[in-house]
C-alpha cells in the first residue's frame, strides 16, 4: 500500500510539471512578432514604389513577403497565452484533485487493508463456486489441477471454463491434456476441436479436423464434430462428404428447430 502512495505521489508531481512547464512556454511566447514594424515595411515599400526606386515586380514580391508575416502575427495573437497567475490556478486545481481523491479513498475505501494474495482470493472463490465468473471458475480449476495434474476430470472442467472465459487457446491446452490421460474421451476430442477452431477464428484447420475426426471416430453420436467436419468438407467443395457428415445431424434436431432448415438449405445451395 505505502508503494500504491509513492507512485500515486510521483504521478501527481509529474502531471504538475508538464502543466506548468506548458503554461510556462506559452506564457514566454507573448510579444514574439513586432505587427507594427510590418506595417511600416508595407508603407515604406509604397513610397519605394511612388519615387521609382522599386519596380512593379519588386514592390508586389516584397508586399506579399511582408503580408504573409503580418498573417502569421495575427494568427499568433489567437494563441493561448498562459499568464503567470495562471500557473497558480493550475496547482492549486491538481492539489485539489489529489486531496479530493485521497478523501474519497479514506471515506469509501478500506485504508490500511492488507493485500491479498492471488492463491487466496482463488481459495475465497472455490468457497462459493455457483456465484464465479467464468474466468474465476477457470482460476480455481487451474489450480485444481496444479494439486491434481492427473485428474482427467479436472481437465475437462478446466477447459470449459477457459472456453467460456473466452480463453480458446487455454482451453485447447487443457483438452490435449485430458484426451493424453485418456485417448478414448470422444467428449474431450470434440471440445479441442471446438476450442482450436475458435482459436483460428471460426476456421476448421487440419489439428482441429482431426480432433472431430478422432471425436466420430470413437462416438459416432459426437453431433458437433460432425457439424464442424461438414463445414470444413463444404468449404472444400465436397458435397456428398457433408451430406453423409450432416444426415445423423438433421435427424437429430426437431423439425421446427432453424438450425435443420439451415442445414439443408446449405446443403440444397451446395448441390452440383
């Protein structure tokens, strides 16, 4: 807590220093163009030209060179211009909103808690697990599975929670732990195929084909892996490979479920 203070200090201290030194430069840019010695160069450089001492083309040159620097005068008395009273406004104002926020911390904050350990805001966590986050699941059974590494079980749970914590790539890691621990978990196949396909943004590449592959190959019910195989097969142009894959699928689902008409309109559109 002391360190959260000094860097708190420091950031306060910093945030002044620019402010002022900003302040500081623009209050020192005041009076930088003489405006009235270019008015005069315009009146002398006509009288130039009515004695013919400067001829058409000079005198229209050395008007417009002289005009653009009248211009640029103008635009700089547009400038904010920081005064020095200024400086004691500005602060004032970040004393203020450090003395504001350090209040509100004292009202509303828990002054002089201890931090606590991450290892002990997980054990907090596992105390109640039916009212976790996803990503708080997650961190309870990764650490179930530091104790229990070979606890398939443990596994399978921790790449769901990963996969719904968002985390695919987790998650798939966690599943080519499980099916290593037990080769013939059709379920463990089919969700590494899931997490790996998420993982590539939605594409069926060759390690998750093959998961969904392995997934049928051990439970021929595994009714995602055959969703997913019938889309990589339509994405490769084979037809028949979907229909076989999508059949079983479209069986399953209810008549009235979207999902079968969608199925088989794709496969419709796909027809040679």
């Amino acid at each position: 807590m002391t360190i959260f203070w000094i860097m708190t200090a420091m950031a306060t201290a910093l945030a002044g220093l620019v402010v002022l030194s900003s302040a500081r430069r623009g209050a020192g840019a005041e009076g930088a163009v003489d405006r009235e010695a270019g008015a005069r160069e315009l009146v002398e450089l006509d009288r130039l030209k009515a004695r013919g001492l400067l001829d058409e083309a000079g005198w229209t040159a050395a008007r417009a060179e002289a005009g653009r620097r009248l211009l640029a005068a103008r635009r700089a008395d547009l400038r904010p211009v920081a005064r020095a009273a200024d400086r004691i406004w500005v602060l004032g104002g970040l004393g203020l909103t450090a003395a504001t926020a350090l209040g509100l911390y004292v009202v509303l904050g828990v002054p002089g808690m201890k931090d606590q350990a991450y290892e002990a805001r997980v054990r907090q966590w596992a105390a109640t697990p039916e009212s976790l986050e996803p990503a708080q699941v997650a961190a309870v059974m990764t650490q179930v599975v530091k104790d229990r590494p070979g606890d398939r079980l443990a596994l399978t749970m921790l790449g769901a929670a990963r996969f719904e914590a968002g985390d695919p790539i987790g998650a798939a890691s966690a599943f080519r732990r499980a099916v290593a621990i037990q080769p013939d978990d059709a379920r463990s196949w089919a969700r590494l195929g899931e997490s790996l396909v998420r993982a590539n943004n939605g594409a069926v590449d060759g390690d998750a084909e093959a998961a969904f592959r392995q997934a049928i190959k051990l439970d021929p019910d595994q009714l995602g892996a055959r969703f997913f195989l019938g889309e990589a097969a339509l994405a490769r142009g084979d037809r028949a490979e979907a229909l076989t894959l999508w059949t079983p699928l479209i069986a399953a689902l209810d008549p009235d479920d979207p999902r079968r008409a969608d199925l088989q309109r794709r496969l419709a559109e796909a027809a040679p």
